[in-house]
C-alpha cells in the first residue's frame, strides 16, 4: 500500500516538471523572435537564456544563504510540497509583469527587451525554488537506488513540455503561415500567452495545495553549515555580476563611437571569464576542503565539485545548441548564407527542428524511465528498443500539427535513435557507463556538424538531444553518492549549476558574432569532451571511495 501511495505521490509531483521542459524549449524559437523584433545581436538575444537559467543560480544561492544565516534549512522547514508552491506563486508573478512590460512596445524598441527579460528572470526564481524542492522529493519517494529511475520518468514528462512547446509557441507567435510576415507581427500574442501561462501556473499550485495524495514531505537531516561554500559562491555571484554588468553598459550610447572590433573581443574575454570563474573557484573550493573540510560542507566532495561542474556544462550544451540553431538555420551572422547548405529557414520554419531536438531528449527519457517501473529482465529489454519509437511517434505527432517531418526526415532520425539504443544497451543501466558512451557520441555528433553540410550536419547537430537526454539524472545521482547528512546541501548546490544555461549560450553567442556560427559550436565539442572527462574521472573517485 506504501508503495502505491508512493507511486501516486511521484504522478502527482511530475507535473510541474512538465512546465520547466515547456519553457525551457520555447526559448529556443523565443531567442529569433526577439533577435529580429528588437533588432538585436546574437549575444544579446542569448540574453534570454542568461535571464531564465541565471535565475535558477539566483534563486538556490538565496535560500542557501537565507538558510545559512537562520542556521536552518528554509526549504526544509517549508516542506517540498509548500515549496513547489511558493515557487509557482513567484512565476505567476514573473508571467503577469510580462503584460505590462511589452504593452505598446514596437519592433525596434530594444529597451522593452530588458524588460522582458526581468519577466523571465522572476519566472525562472519560481522554477528554481520549484527545482531545488522537486529533485530531492523525487528521489526520496522510494529506495535511494532507484532515485535516478524516478528522476528519469520525470523527465520523460519534461520532455514531453520541451517537445511541444518550441510549436506552440512558434504558433503563438506566428500564427499557421509557412512564412513570417514581420509587418503583421504584435506583441499582443506574448502578452496573451503569458496571460495564459500565469492561469495555468495558479491552477497547477491550486492542484497541489488540495492534493491529498501528495505529502508535504521533509529532509530530516539537520541542516549543515558551509560558510566558505557560502563565501565561494557569492564571490562568483560578484565575478558574473561585474562581467555581464560591464557588457550591459558597453550597449548603451556612450559606447556607440568606440571600435566594433574592439568591443566585440572585450565583451567575448568577459563572457570567458565568468565561465573560467566557475570551474576555477568550484575547483579551488573542492582542493581546500579536502585539506581541512572545516566550514566547507558538501564541497569536501569530489564527486559533488565535479559534479557541480558537469551539471554546469551538461546544461549549457543542452541550452546552447538549440538555442543558437534558429540563426544556424537562417544565415549565417556576416555571410548571410544558410551555415549548413540547406535552403534558408525563417524563425517559424525553424521551430520543427528545434522541437526535433527537443524531442530527442524525450526519447532518451522516456527510455531511461524504464528502470523505474518493476518488470522482468527480458520486458526490460524489449521496451528497450520499443519505447524510444513510441517517443518518437509523438514527436511526428506533434510535428505534423503545424511543419509535419518528411519521410526523409523521419528516416534519418530513426536511424539516429538506432544509435542511441545501442548506447542503452552497452551501458546496462550503469549511471557511468552511460555518461562515458553518450559523452563520446556527443562529440563525434558535433564534429560532424561541423565539418559536415545539409541534412547530415543538421541532424547531426540535432542528435545532441538524444545524447544529453539521460545525462541530469545519471550526474545527479552520481554526485549526491555517499554525501550522507549533505545530501540535501548538495542537491541544493547541483541545481545552482543549471546556471550553465545562463553562461555557455552567451558565450556561443558572442563567438557567433565574431567569428561565424559554425565556428561557434565548437562550443558544443568541448562541452561534451569535458563530459566524457568527468564520467571517467568520477568512475575514479567513486572507486577510491568504494562507492562502486
């Protein structure tokens, strides 16, 4: 009976997740929209993504400190369930002020973009605190050594929100036309749209507050202090803030006689920095703590540091792909050629690919949740080749209400999915094993994107979200391993990373200004190398631990 009341409770939870996937992919057709709206550069339009995932760092850093300083875990002593609630209460609000400040905008009229993206970043402070609580809940409703399963088929249902929303929103935005006629485009959609997002986030806290099947649950672990941990992380809230706040500044007026060049590279070496910082200051942290762990907390971890870092990256390659492949797919910045030799697609023509994308991640949830149900061996593995291809048909499914996939198309990327099967079946369900294999299917995927042109070096970019697909809950897993009493305090510092969404695009974006889009996913390749690193040298600290 325990286990179908925990069952329930886990149904329940993961429809939030549903939301987080729908945002998080609709960013990826949003970045165009307001690229060509505000009349704005590839950086700033990546601004988008720095708003929404540099709040989920935001967020977590507050209650972090909040909770350092009344010496009491704050979510903890909420519960998870009153959490997700506070955190959709702060998004209505986010999804509300988005009315007022876009209201009589006009194309062109770059200052609105700011305001939008306070909106997204009050949005994503909700989903943070929803994130920071949902996590943990999932894991703790069952054996610890199913955790990653559970997170999996939350997952599975995050995906479908990432696979649906880049054509719903592209529809908001641009109706049913096969083309963008820009003369006839309002921001009365967006206005409606958030109008509608901010209904559905009240109903959905509504839905959770009178669940009864949902327990408020709570971490009974006592909360661990980390004033250097605290230290370390305001000191790169300071580093990030000085960098992007000087980059702000070199858009306005006062720099409009300065060197394109030269501002160019100055706001490129900023955007590295804030990126050097994170690995830089995480890995400092971790080295001290192993010399006197006093005041560090979790971070005396390896598994967590390294961990923190991966989460960082996995994100923001994930992010960064598609969030970029709008402009790939329309021109490349300075040659104003389509990068790839494909006829030159507009921002709504784009958006079934980047739902593509967004539906590989599906496919790879949705067959990783598996483990997470109580079946045979031999029905394991049957669904294993099964259950990526019924991902699929919902992907075409949803593709074929607006831009349907040809047949071509659907061709190639079943053969893409074959790859991915195999992946599955040679990591047998080891966290590491399947990082190290996708880690290095992501790499040779990127390179052929890159070297390669059409179809082949599209959906080779397109394989990117089969490849990310598993990876949160296999580094989420392997990081929180053998952390005891820190377990929640490095949970907490994990969802911080999701910041990687926040820095790796920008930084892509930037060099995408510079240098060619193409260029710019080199990005993707060293994301995916530092990947397939961290699974192999996690597989070592784990060992060293005995935790394997």
């Amino acid at each position: 009976m325990k286990n179908q009341n925990n069952n329930s409770a886990l149904y329940t939870l993961i429809t939030v997740f549903f939301f987080w996937g729908f945002f998080g992919a609709s960013n990826g057709v949003f970045i165009p929209f307001c690229k060509t709206y505000f009349k704005i550069d590839q950086f700033q339009a990546q601004l988008v993504e720095f708003a929404f995932y540099g709040a989920y760092f935001i967020g977590a850093l507050i209650l972090f400190i909040w909770s350092s300083y009344s010496k009491k875990d704050i979510l903890n002593n909420w519960g998870y369930k009153k959490g997700i609630i506070y955190g959709l209460i702060i998004s209505i609000f986010g999804a509300l002020i988005m009315y007022p400040s876009v209201n009589g905008a006009e194309q062109g009229d770059t200052q609105v973009f700011y305001y939008v993206l306070l909106a997204l970043f009050i949005i994503g402070l909700g989903f943070s605190l929803q994130q920071t609580a949902a996590n943990p809940f999932a894991v703790s409703l069952g054996d610890p050594s199913t955790g990653s399963n559970r997170l999996n088929l939350a997952g599975g249902v995050n995906s479908f929100g990432t696979a649906i929303g880049p054509i719903l929103i592209a529809f908001v935005l641009f109706g049913s036309a096969s083309e963008v006629d820009w003369d006839i485009i309002e921001l009365s959609s967006v206005q409606g749209l958030y109008i509608a997002v901010a209904v559905a986030f009240l109903l959905v806290a509504i839905f959770f507050y009178v669940s009864k099947n949902l327990p408020d649950a709570k971490n009974n672990e006592p909360f661990e202090s980390a004033s250097k941990a605290k230290n370390m992380l305001i000191t790169m809230t300071v580093v990030m803030t000085l960098c992007f706040g000087w980059i702000f500044y070199t858009y306005t007026p006062s720099f409009e006689n300065e060197p394109i060049k030269s501002l160019e590279m100055s706001r490129l070496i900023l955007t590295s920095i804030c990126l050097v910082s994170v690995f830089a200051l995480i890995l400092l942290a971790n080295s001290s703590a192993r010399k006197n762990s006093e005041d560090w907390g979790a971070l005396k971890y390896p598994q967590l540091a390294w961990g923190m870092l991966a989460i960082f990256t996995y994100v923001g390659v994930e992010v960064t792909i598609q969030s970029n492949l709008g402009e790939l797919l329309k021109a490349d910045i300075g040659e104003g050629l389509n990068a790839l030799g494909l006829p030159i697609l507009d921002e709504a023509q784009s958006a079934k690919y980047i739902a593509l994308y967004w539906g590989g991640l599906m496919i790879g949830r949705w067959t990783g949740s598996i483990g997470a149900f109580d079946i045979s061996k031999s029905l394991k593995q049957i669904l294993l080749f099964i259950t990526p291809f019924i991902a699929f048909g919902v992907v075409i499914g949803v593709n074929a209400l607006s831009n349907p996939l040809t047949a071509s198309e659907i061709g190639i990327f079943s053969l893409l999915i074959v790859i991915q099967i195999i992946g599955f079946y040679l990591a047998k369900d080891n966290a590491i094993k399947i990082m190290t294999i996708f880690s290095a299917l992501g790499v040779i995927a990127m390179l052929i994107g890159i070297f390669g042109s059409g179809e082949i070096a599209l959906f080779a970019f397109l394989t990117g979200g089969l490849f990310c697909s598993i990876m949160w809950p296999c580094i989420f897993s392997l990081s929180i391993t053998g952390l005891g009493k820190y377990t929640s305090q490095g949970s907490s510092f994990l969802v911080m990373m999701i910041l990687g969404g926040a820095i790796i695009p920008p930084l892509q974006g930037k060099l995408a200004d510079i240098f060619g889009m193409i260029s710019s996913y080199w990005v993707a390749v060293l994301c995916f190398v530092f990947l397939l690193i961290y699974s192999i040298t996690t597989k070592k600290i784990l060992s060293s631990q005995k935790l394997i």
